[in-house]
C-alpha cells in the first residue's frame, strides 16, 4: 500500500483486527493479487482479496465504516494498474524475469523507449526503469495483462518518462509529461536492413546499364522483412508502379513524402487513403520490378522533390495543438501523480503545472 501511495491505517486497523475479517486470514492465497481501488485523496475505498479455492473478498468503505463482502460472481472483471521497479542486471528481459514483469510489457517497454534508447547497444547494468501498466483479473484470479499506462527509464543517467494518451480522434500514443511526443518525428530507416546496397544520386543502373539518378537508397534485405512507415501519414497510392514494382507512397505533414518500392506484399487491410501511423507495418520487402536482388528502395521528397534519406534534415515529432495539449494534461494528471509517487520522484507533478496553456486575456 506505501509503495503505491495508500495512506489508509484505519482500513489496516480493520482488516487486521475486526472479528468479521478474522476468517480472511484463513484463507488468503499465497502469490494471489491484492486488488486496491483508492479515492483522489490516498483513502481506499476497496480491497479485493484473493482466496482459496478461486474465491475472491472485497473490504469496502462506506463512510467512516467497513464491510467485508464475498464476490459471488464469477464473471466480474477488474482492470487496475500495476507496478513493478527494475534495475539491469544483464538485459531488459532478464530483469523483467526477475522482479516478476510480463514478457509482453518488456518488449513494449523496449518499443516505447526505442526512439531514445538502443536496447541493443546502449543498455548499462544499473540503468533503472520503473512501470504502471494495465492488468485485468477476474473472480478466479485469472490475470490478463493489457497495456503501459506510464513508465520511466534512465540509461546512462539520463532519464525518460512517458504516459500513454488517447486524442479525440481515437488515435492512441506516447508523451512526456509536458506533451511532447517521444521519439523522433521520421524514421530515418523504416525496415531492418544488413547493408546499404545502392546510395542516392547519380549511378549506374544495375539492371538498363547507363548512368541515371538513383532518388532513393537501396536497403538490403531478405524477402518478407516487414516495412514500416517512416512516419504518421496517408496512403496516397498502393499498386504497381514501372521499376519499382510493388509501390506504397505515403503523404505526410508539411509536404513530405515518402516511398516505399520492390515489396513483395502490402500489410493486410492497407488501402488508398487509409492513415497510417509511424511504426505501423505497411508492407514487406521483395523483389519486385527491376532488380537483380531482395531489397526496399526507399525515398524521401519533400515539395515533389527527391533528398537523400541519409542525410536530409527530418522533421520532429509534431506537437499537440493547445486545445489537446490542455485535454492531455487534464487527463494524465492522476496517472503522472501515480508514476511519481512510485518512482518517489514529486517533482514530476511540476512539469505538467509548467506546461499548462496560458488562458487568453479578457
């Protein structure tokens, strides 16, 4: 209860003492999940205990009283947040296995915190994370993990805090706690790729022969390796296109364009005119149209006119507008409030106060 930030020694007081309660301790489950609803103030106004047998207890609060009630259904669900601290011993995965953290909420840690950190390189034995993440139980017990609510990780001494958010188009991703989107606004590669086999410019043509502009790179790659978009956009063409093969063209903000050629597949479901967000897997690589091998031809234009991906200057992330950035703020207060009690960090709370939209005048 201290490490989540219960303040409530009268329900303490109740749950070790009243005769009413004295049958729980009969029957608590070794290893079960305590399921704590708390009101803004710290006061709990449920606890859920797990029991023998796949029963389950509440001890609620009514007023300045208790009552112990038995949870007679069995198809009741409860989703609440968990929270676990780790501290790299030897890989992400390894602690994760240690403190007790879902396979499946390391690899979103990792995900999340990829724009910043290369887990691959750049993780240090003594880094520290701490998370909040969703879980769902239901009358027997059952846990079914969902997703990062908030999280920090410091690596290298620099540390990194996120809180996930909806927007009012539905659109799900993460912030910092002042409303600035994590990570960088394009990715400067969007597959994983062994070599660079063809550089932008001007080259010969390894299938016509004859020298002629090359306005992409070629990104070596085996057949299948999923594509992702470089960033948040539109589909603005999805088919067969000349000596690109299969092409994808995606239109992004601020006159950017990117392409995608020689795919061997377009993801499922992809069609003109569908957003898409950065990350999202869009298609696989091949060899389609002229080549002589599997790899993505890959460009970047902007105002109609091809830039090297390798060297161009890429936008960052875009911000929230005012009305959204005071709706993020709003709603991520209580979560922000949780994350810095757990990670013992209270000036946290602060970077969200600094960021409040100023209010007009008059």
């Amino acid at each position: 209860m201290e490490r989540i930030g219960a303040n409530d020694p009268e329900l303490i007081d109740y749950a070790l003492a009243a005769p009413e309660a004295q049958p729980i301790h009969r029957r608590l489950l070794g290893n079960g999940t305590v399921t704590l609803k708390l009101d803004p103030t710290g006061k709990v106004f449920a606890l859920q205990l797990p029991l023998t047998h796949g029963e389950r207890v509440t001890i609620e609060r009514d007023g300045d009283r208790f009552a112990v009630k038995n949870n007679a259904d069995s198809s009741d669900t409860t989703t609440f947040l968990e929270a676990r601290e780790g501290v790299i011993s030897s890989s992400l995965f390894a602690t994760a296995d240690e403190i007790g953290l879902p396979y499946e909420i390391a690899s979103r840690l990792a995900e999340v915190f990829g724009t910043e950190i290369d887990f691959s390189r750049d993780l240090r034995v003594g880094d520290a994370f701490v998370v909040l993440y969703e879980t769902s139980i239901d009358a027997l017990g059952n846990k079914t993990v969902g997703d990062i609510v908030a999280a920090e990780f410091t690596n290298q001494g620099k540390t990194y805090w996120v809180l996930r958010y909806t927007n009012r188009d539905g659109e799900t991703g993460f912030y910092t706690p002042d409303g600035k989107a994590l990570g960088s606004g394009f990715l400067r590669y969007p597959l994983k790729f062994t070599r660079v086999t063809s550089q932008f410019g001007l080259r010969e043509h390894p299938v016509t022969g004859g020298m002629k502009n090359h306005y992409g790179v070629d990104l070596a790659a085996a057949t299948g390796t999923p594509v992702l978009a470089a960033s948040d956009g539109r589909v603005t063409f999805l088919g067969w296109k000349g000596g690109y093969g299969k092409l994808v063209i995606l239109a992004h903000r601020n006159g950017y364009e990117t392409r995608y050629g020689h795919l061997s597949a377009y993801a499922k479901g992809l069609t003109p005119g569908q957003k898409v967000q950065q990350g999202q897997v869009i298609a696989y690589s091949g060899a389609t149209g002229r080549v002589t091998g599997p790899h993505l031809h890959y460009e970047v234009r902007i105002g109609g006119n091809p830039y090297n991906p390798q060297t161009v200057r890429l936008p960052g992330p875009e911000p929230l507008p005012k009305a959204e950035l005071a709706r993020f703020l709003e709603q991520t207060r209580s979560t922000l409030t949780q994350l810095a009690a757990v990670a013992r960090r209270p000036e946290l709370v602060a970077t969200q106060q600094r960021a409040q939209p100023s209010q007009p005048k008059g």
